[in-house]
C-alpha cells in the first residue's frame, strides 16, 4: 500500500490516562487533520466536520464515493443546535431515550454545515456516541467530528484499531487504540425529515424500541432488497457493495436442520471443486465443518456474539485465504434486522434457500 503520511499510534483505554494524546489530537482535528477514533459501535475516521477540506480528505483516505455522507459526531446533546435548521419533538424524544449510544438522527441541516460533509444533501446524519474516548476527543477538538467507519471503501468495518491500521495506515495523521468495539455494528440510522421517523440502516437499536420510545417507525422498504431492485435506498451510503471478504460468500436461509445439511452439501461441492471454504458457524455446529475453516461467530444463536464478531471475522477470512464462505441467516431476535442486513451485503445478496427435509 503506498504511504502518504507518516501515521502516529496512540493507546487510550480511559480518557484519563491519556490527556496529553487527546489534546494532540483535538489540535490535530481542529487544523484539518484525519483522527481515527474508537467508537462503541465501530472505529470512526475522523476530521473537522465544519472544515470542507477535512470532509474531501475523509472521503479520499477511505476511497469513498463523495456522494456517500459523513455521520457527525458531538459529545453533549445541546451541540446538536447549530448544525440543525429544526429539531421536531420526535427527535428530543429519542435523544433522550438513546443518546449517548448507537443512533444517528437524519435531520434537516443548517447553513453551518458544508455540503461536502453532508454528500450534498441538504440534511445531515448526527450522532452523540457513547464511547468516553470518542466524547473526550470530540470535546478536545471543540468542533463537532464527521466520522464515517475507520475502513477502505467496501471492506469490513473495523471494530479493533488493528483493522484501521490495515486499511488506513500512511492515510490518515493518527489512530487512536481504544481496545475492541462493544457492540462491533454501525448505529441505526433514523430519518426525521418525513411524517413518521424511518429506519435508513437497522442497527443495535431496534425497531421495537424506537416504537417505544415514539409510537411509531417505518422502515424503508429498500433496506433488504437487491441493489438492482426498484427503490433506490435512501441512505445514499446503502446502495453501496459493503462489509466485503475477498471469498465469494452464500447466505443459508431455511429452518436451522435443513440450512445446515444444506451448507454441509454446498460446502463439500465446493471443496471437490478445488476451493478453500469458509464456514461461519455457531459454536455448537462447528463439529459437523471439522474439515472446512470454521469462523465461530456465537454459541447458542446469542445476537450480541454475532454482532460483536461478525466484521472481524470477515477479515480473519480473507487472512485465511477463503474462496467460499457459508453462513446461515440470523434474522430473528433484537438485532436480527441489523445482522442479516450486513450479512446480505457481505455475501453481495446471494442467498440459497434450503428446502426442508420431508
Ligand atoms: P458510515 O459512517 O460508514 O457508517 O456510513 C454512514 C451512513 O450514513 C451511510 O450509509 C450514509 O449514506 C448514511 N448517511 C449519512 N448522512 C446521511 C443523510 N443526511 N441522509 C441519509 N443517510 C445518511
Ligand atoms: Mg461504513
């Protein structure tokens, strides 16, 4: 990979220990700099969310399309007012209920922010994240951050800061090590600028909460379908090839008996066909691939194991070499939304359907 700067590395498990990084860091940021971060959902890329220069050196390291908006990050709730031209009461509502935490709010945007920033659009995306480090540096830099995930276009977001040095190293001035991220998805996304809040990206936060929390949520309906289907996504950045491993990977779906015969016989063609194949697989299931490379994404179907694991291990299988990759669907449960759409993604939508045995 070519090196364009020199990329300095820093370890801050706890705002406390590392006052004098953050200070650089903020400077750093303030004078239009790129800071990767650690964030509760995933590690962020950093700058000036204000700064046009910072936004187009953002999408450059990442190699992102600049039609692709930045989310924005603040660290208290009332830095939410100068970047918005209106805050409805839905959105106090669900600052109150999730912020800090895994949800970005889609809002219409002031004048304060650049088009740039914002891919754009005339709204922006927000989110106060809840990870002490993110919020130390944010205060530090005394600018609110446009961060989208630390990684190269396409690839798997990171969740360890050794993912971001994979992708980003002699890209970006500085990393941040903050130790693994908790939840390991993206936040969910909420669209406020139409009659009834929609969901733009399932994430950690789920539909049945934010109902709780408002009455009432839509989905947009382009969320699980093809990239080629009608409805165009309405997060720009969803239409997008995402989460990718080099190996060709298959989605599984069917009850659990039949998907696993299914990946049994799709796993054994493939390896008579030369392939090196990958299985990601609950634990308790890794006994029926000992032959294969099993990834173990969770024991006992456990959501938050799989949302934890599941972008690392998608790097782990490119380090392996993988051609083929199977996994079964998970979507059920809290998260289910939010796994199976990245997992959709990561297999670029291909789907075998496992027919039950009679
Ligand atoms: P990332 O930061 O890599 O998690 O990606 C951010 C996601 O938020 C992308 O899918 C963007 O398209 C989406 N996003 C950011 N700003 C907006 C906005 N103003 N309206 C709709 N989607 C947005
Ligand atoms: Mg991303």
């Amino acid at each position: 990979m070519q090196k364009d700067i020199k990329t300095e590395f820093f370890k801050i498990n706890d705002p406390s220990d590392g006052q004098k990084e953050l200070e650089l860091a903020g400077k750093m940021i303030r004078e239009g700099g790129l800071v990767a971060f650690p964030t509760e959902t995933v590690y962020g890329l950093g700058g000036n969310a204000l700064d046009p220069s910072a936004s187009e050196r953002i999408y450059k390291a990442k190699g992102r399309p600049s039609d692709n908006p930045l989310i924005v990050h603040i660290s208290s709730a009332e830095e939410i007012y100068p970047l918005v031209s209106e805050l409805p009461k839905t959105a106090v509502s669900l600052m109150e209920a999730f912020w800090p935490g895994p949800m970005t709010l889609v809002l219409k945007k002031s004048d304060v922010v650049p088009a740039t920033t914002t891919g754009g659009l005339s709204t922006v995306a927000i989110r106060m994240p809840s990870h002490p480090v993110a919020r130390a540096l944010i205060k530090e830099a005394g600018v609110p951050i446009a961060a989208p995930s630390a990684n190269s276009s396409g690839r798997p977001s990171p969740t360890k800061a050794v993912h971001v040095l994979e992708d980003l190293d002699g890209k970006v001035d500085m990393i941040i090590d903050g130790g693994e991220s908790d939840i390991g998805l993206e936040s969910t996304i909420i669209d406020l600028t139409g009659d009834t809040p929609e969901i733009l990206r399932p994430g950690y936060i789920s539909e049945e909460e934010i109902k709780k929390a408002v009455g009432s949520v839509k989905q947009d309906p382009a969320l699980f379908a093809r990239p080629d289907a009608d409805a165009a996504p309405k997060a720009p950045g969803m239409k997008y090839r995402h989460y990718a491993p080099k190996a060709k990977m298959f989605l599984i779906k069917g009850n659990k008996k039949a998907a696993l015969a299914e990946m049994q016989r799709q796993a054994q063609k493939a390896e008579k066909e030369g392939k090196k194949v990958g299985i990601l697989c609950e634990k308790e299931d890794a006994a029926l691939f000992e032959k294969y490379s099993c990834f173990v994404l969770c024991e006992n179907e456990n959501e938050e194991e799989i949302a934890h694991r599941l972008f690392s291990l998608l790097r782990e299988t490119d380090k392996a070499q993988i051609d083929v990759l199977f996994s079964l669907s998970y979507k059920k449960g809290r998260l289910g939304d939010a796994i199976e759409n990245r997992m959709l993604k990561a297999a670029g939508y291909n789907v075998l359907e496992a027919k039950d045995e009679l």
